[in-house]
C-alpha cells in the first residue's frame, strides 16, 4: 500500500518545493516589500500605546468595518464597490482563484513574475500558462 501521503496529497501538490530566498545581505528587499529602515522611537513608541488599547486575545472583525470605511473615504471609492483586503498578495491572490477555479480554467501571468501565480494555481487545481515577457521586458 501507498504511505499516507502518496494516497492522500495530490501528485501536483508532491511534485512542489519550496523557492529559495537568498539573504539580502546589505541589499534592499523590494521584491519583498519590507522596509529597510527603522521605525523614529516616538512613532515606535506610539505604535505601542495604540496596541496597548487592542485587545489581542480577540480575533479582529473579520469584515474589517473601520478600515474599509476610512479606505473608502480616502479613496473614493463608490458606495457600490467593495474592498478586499488580505494579508498580503499572496492571499488575495489565493481567494481571487479559489472563487474563479472551475475545470478547464487558467490562470494566466508573465513571465518572469511572481512564482505565486503558479503555486496558487497549483493548489486550486487550475492549469498555469506563463506568457514570456521579450528581452525589453514587454
């Protein structure tokens, strides 16, 4: 007989590795979107007054209320539109394909890109075509 993983995780799912991140020694991450720099000590400290407030053994409103009004505020955005927030691209993009994944269905991204787009569209079950990008990266 199979060992539980061969008979429980999908063959596509078995076949993926994990990507390797280098450290980015003295390099600035973009890819990563992390900032290199420091946070002031006064905006540190008030950061920490506000989570002094926040009670952190509650889950936060899941539907994001506050946020989502105050976006809409500052954006503009019509009374008809909705907001969708995640933690990160990589979720956002999760939710996008899990909500359109159907038999048959693609998801489609340049190339070089985001390996996300090709996990993501792994684990949902939908095929991945990656479009090359030509050398002007067009």
């Amino acid at each position: 007989m199979k060992n539980l993983i061969d008979h429980w995780v999908r063959p596509e799912i078995r076949a993926l590795s994990a990507y390797h991140v280098p450290a980015p020694g003295d390099l600035i991450k973009l890819d990563a979107m992390e900032n290199p720099y420091t946070w002031d000590p006064e905006l540190i400290e008030a950061w920490l007054d506000m989570l002094r407030g926040v009670s952190v053994n509650r889950y936060p409103d899941p539907s994001s209320s506050q946020l989502k009004a105050r976006l809409r505020e500052a954006m503009a955005v019509p009374q008809g539109a909705d907001i969708l927030l995640g933690n990160g691209s990589d979720e956002i993009i999760q939710m996008i394909a899990m909500a359109l994944a159907q038999p048959g269905r693609v998801v489609m991204a340049p190339e070089p890109s985001f390996v996300m787009y090709r996990m993501i569209a792994t684990f949902v079950g939908m095929d991945y075509v990656g479009v090359p990008l030509k050398a002007d990266f067009q």
